[in-house]
C-alpha cells in the first residue's frame, strides 16, 4: 500500500452552501472533484494526522464509493481512526451523535438531504465538527480558501474494504471500525423517551404509519417503532433504502409525501403519521385528518416536552431560524424560557446548545431537534410527539386545537419557486433591499407594512456576525411575509417566500391556510415584482 500524492488544480463552486457542499452528482464523479474538496477539508482542520472520524451517508448513488475515496484519503493523510457505518449508512443524527459518544475530531456526511438520488440527481458532502454539529461560517470560510488554493491531494493505492462487516479493519496504519448503525442511536433515544408507556399506547390499538421514502431512517425506524415499540408489522413503509430512493423526492412535505397525506386524510386514517428525509433529519407529523406545520410542531413540543423523561427538568430556551414562525416564541414567553432567532441552516443552532442556552430548536424546513445531538432529528421528534399523545391521550387534531386556544394561531406557509434565473434572482433581491428603508407606511393588497429589514445576526456566544440572511417585511396586524434565496438548490436559484399570519386565542383556528394568507402573499409579489421579474405565476412547491 503506498500513498499517492496526487497533482490537482483548484475547481469552482467548491463552497458549501446552508449545508454543506450539494451539486448533482455526476460533478462529484468528476475527476478529482470529491478528492479536491475531502483535501481540502483536512487543510482547513490542520490536517487528518492521528485524527479520529465518523463517516457514513444516506445510502444514495455514489455513497459507497465516495465513501471508500474518503477512507483511502483520510489513511493516507495518517488518519488514526474512522468509525463507519455499516454499507456505509448513518443517518445524519446518527452521525452526529456518533461523533459526540466517541469524541472523535469530526465527520464526513454523505448526503443532499431531501433531494433525490441518482447519477442525474444530487449528491453531497458535508464536514461537521467535534460537537457533532455541522461546520460553522468560521470553519467553511477556510475550507473555501483551501479549495481555491489546493495543488495536491494524498490517497492510498490499494483495494476497497468491506463495508459491510461489522468490526475492525486496517487500511494502512488507520484502524477502519464498522459499526451497526442504528444500535447507540436506538440506546440514546432509550434514555429520552418512556418507551414502556409509549409500548403501552400501541398495545392499545393505537395506529400509526411511518414513510421512510426509501431513504436511510428505514432500518431506525424499523428497529424502534416496530421491534421495540411493539408498533404493528407494516407501520413503516417504504423501508428499505435504495440508492434512488425508489423514485421517489425524499422530502417530507405534503406535496412529496403525498401518499401518506392523502391516507392520514381518508376514513381508514390511522391514529399518526409521519415521515422523514434522505438522511434522516427532517420530519413531518401528521394526524387523522390533522397536518402539523414544522413551526406548529417546534411550539407543540416546547410547550409538552416536559412529559418525557429527558426533558422533565424543563428547557433552558428555544431557538428557531428567523424564517420559521414565531409560534414557539408565544409558549417560550409564557414558559418564561429565553427564545432566540437565528439565520437558516442548523449550524447557527451550535452555539446555543452547547453553551446551555437553548434546549430545543426547530425550523420551518421541516426540522426539530433537542441538546442530544447537534444536527436536527427526525426520528427524535416523532418519538417525542408519540410520547407526548402516550402522556395526554388525545389526538393530535385535539392538541393542535387546544394548543391554539391557549396560545393563538400562526397560519403559516412557504412558497418556493424553484430553479429561476439566477441573475434574476440575485437582481430581485438587491432591489428589494434598495426598497426597504421606504416600505413602511405603505400599503399593499390592504396590509401596511409596519417595518421592513435584511436580517443580520449576532451570535450571542461566540459574537460573530452573519450578514444578508433573508428579507423580512412585518405587516401591521401581526403579518408577515419573508423572501431569501436557499442555500441548498443545485439547479439555477430557489426563492423562498415565507408568508405567516397571526390569530389570536379568540379568532378563527380553523380557515383555510393559504386564504388566510392570501393577503400577505399578494403583497410580497406585488413588493417584490416576483411574477414579472421571474415569469413565475405560481410557486413550484406549496408547503
Ligand atoms: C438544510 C439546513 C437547514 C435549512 C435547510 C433549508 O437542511 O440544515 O438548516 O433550513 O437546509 O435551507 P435553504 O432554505 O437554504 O434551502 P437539510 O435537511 O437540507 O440538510
């Protein structure tokens, strides 16, 4: 086994985006792309030398072999140790937490998240640090200059290993450690959950379904829901990961798990559902004839938490990211909990957990998570509604209903409109921010704007500042409509219009969402001139 130094050039477009590094995945197949970026991940830390890793992906094309480019790399830049899971699946808190249990310096996660897999469609890698948290600005920042500056990589010159048997290899003098990946994560969830009480609720008769998408959760759920929980054979479907995700968009959204949606809304309904993404993250919570929007479900779980055992103690504060709505802020004021508001991506949550200041966090990207790990938690935050519907014996049409009488509603929805023009994306952007000290006191569609900024934040930890996060105009009457530009496409740009709309406890909970909302979409179309500067009528994906 010899170590190759390899003679490369810096590659554009190499900089990871909300996170981490994403773009279709016959780019990454591209010579030298992935060995480029891995590189330059090991410069940007000081180098891999008796370094200790976690490595694993969501199981989609190119997942496996990338993964082995890696164990090759890491080996040759004398790496101590990479733990990986086996067939190289991890979900992504699985990895985290991975990281976190055996302290290890990092990890590499292999995923595009809830985009879809295939030669044609996406791929990723993303770097998260030694508290199992995703890379923050500070770190990528000196991975973008290590990509633009690289010359040369290192690799090993010899065979693939076997992903697939659990225990301890060598790849030169690296030890290479397969393991299980569902085993510590099932024993983490063990110590926050009352799984006898939530075993006692399906004993019961209590039904649920659970859509994998064939994506990495399928095992997890399969060994905790049904195994453990005593949940009935077939509760979680599409459980077996395939590198294409069965065709499927593995993004759980209403309109991507649409059937789910369309059974959790019929008359054989079961009591609840849920799904989950790629790699595990992201979540969605539905119950009969009940959708629960992400924003909902992060105030939902702050206000019931305390019902499992991992959180009796209470919650030191929330957090959410400035463009999930503000209905987690209502419970954390009458809770008398601090709540914060960050910028999009889970990286900005880091901080926060680890200083105590935050206990659960939540976006309306469809993720929730809590202090265990530092990556959002799909699987964590059905469990926890399960433990709470074990607690309270309600449906969860029932909890919502009640949860908006004590606390008000915030009809809430985002619009995307995928894949525009970039430069007319960018172009609509920089106008509106020219607009903005004069939109106050004017009105649009019948709402007058009460206040309009571009969002900056100042981490309360560490101080440092992120500019340019997204758009937000504050309507009076407590509307609001937000527009920012994702960091996650990998095809042109993707506007995102967040529209929000609050009620109070005495008003109307039950209207339909988007006519609640109509008002506050008009307005940001006709502020921002999407329609004519874009020739979009209509978003791609309504959630
Ligand atoms: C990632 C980030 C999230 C973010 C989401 C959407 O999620 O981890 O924090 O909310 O992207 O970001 P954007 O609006 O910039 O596309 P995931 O599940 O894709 O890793």
């Amino acid at each position: 086994m010899s170590v190759k130094v390899v003679k490369t050039a810096p590659i554009e477009g190499q900089q990871p985006g909300t996170s981490g590094l994403r773009k279709k995945t016959r780019i990454f197949m591209q010579t030298h792309y992935l060995e480029n970026f891995i590189q330059a991940t090991f410069n940007a830390i000081g180098g891999a030398k008796g370094k200790t890793f976690v490595v694993g992906g969501d199981g989609r094309f190119f997942n496996q072999p990338a993964i082995q480019t890696i164990l090759k790399m890491a080996a040759a830049n004398g790496a101590h140790k990479i733990i990986v899971g086996q067939n190289g699946l991890l979900s992504t808190p699985a990895a985290s937490h991975l990281i976190r249990l055996n302290k290890t310096d990092g990890g590499l996660i292999l995923s595009a998240s809830h985009n879809p897999g295939g030669i044609d469609e996406d791929f990723g890698v993303k770097y998260n640090i030694s508290n199992g948290g995703p890379a923050p600005e500070k770190v990528t920042d000196k991975m973008v200059v290590q990509t633009q500056t690289i010359t040369e990589y290192k690799i090993l010159n010899t065979a693939n290993i076997d992903l697939g048997k659990i225990g301890i290899q060598n790849l030169a003098n690296m030890q290479v450690e397969i393991v299980d990946p569902v085993a510590d994560y099932q024993i983490l969830m063990q110590q926050l959950f009352d799984f006898d009480q939530i075993k006692a609720l399906f004993a019961s008769g209590f039904t649920m379904r659970f859509d994998a998408m064939h994506a990495v959760t399928g095992p997890y759920a399969t060994a905790i829901l049904q195994d453990i929980l005593g949940a009935q054979q077939g509760t979680v479907i599409n459980a077996i990961p395939l590198e294409n995700f069965g065709g499927y968009h593995p993004d759980p959204n209403p309109v991507w798990a649409k059937g789910l949606m369309d059974e959790m809304f019929s008359d054989q309904a079961p009591d609840f559902g849920a799904a989950s993404d790629g790699d595990g993250d992201r979540n969605m919570i539905v119950g009969a004839n009940a959708y629960v929007t992400p924003s909902d479900s992060l105030a939902v779980l702050v206000a019931n938490a305390h019902l499992a055992k991992g959180y009796k103690a209470g919650l030191a504060g929330v957090a959410r990211s400035m463009p999930t709505s503000s209905a987690c802020d209502k419970v954390a004021a009458k809770m008398g909990i601090a709540s914060f508001e960050t910028p999009t991506g889970w990286k900005f949550f880091g901080n926060l957990l680890d200083a105590g200041k935050a206990t659960l966090c939540g976006e309306e990207s469809a993720g929730t998570g809590s202090n265990h790990v530092r990556e959002k938690d799909g699987l964590w935050a059905v469990l926890l509604w399960l433990n709470i519907l074990a607690v309270r014996k309600q449906s969860v049409a029932e909890i919502l209903a009640e949860h908006w009488a004590e606390y008000g509603r915030n009809y809430y929805s985002r619009h995307d409109y995928e894949a525009v023009d970039s430069q007319a994306a960018k172009n609509l952007m920089a106008d509106l921010i020219v607009q903005l000290p004069s939109l106050a006191g004017q009105s649009f569609a019948g709402l007058e704007v009460a206040s309009a900024d571009e969002f900056s934040y100042t981490d309360p930890v560490d101080g440092s500042v992120s500019h340019h996060q997204g758009i937000r105009i504050n309507f009076k009457g407590e509307g609001r409509a937000v527009i920012r530009m994702s960091g996650t496409g990998t095809q042109g740009a993707t506007l995102r219009v967040y529209l929000e709309q609050y009620v109070n406890q005495h008003a109307d909970h039950f209207l339909e969402v988007q006519s609640a909302l109509s008002a506050a979409n008009k307005a940001i179309l006709a502020i921002s001139e999407l329609p004519t500067r874009t020739g979009r009528n209509a978003p791609n994906v309504m959630t």
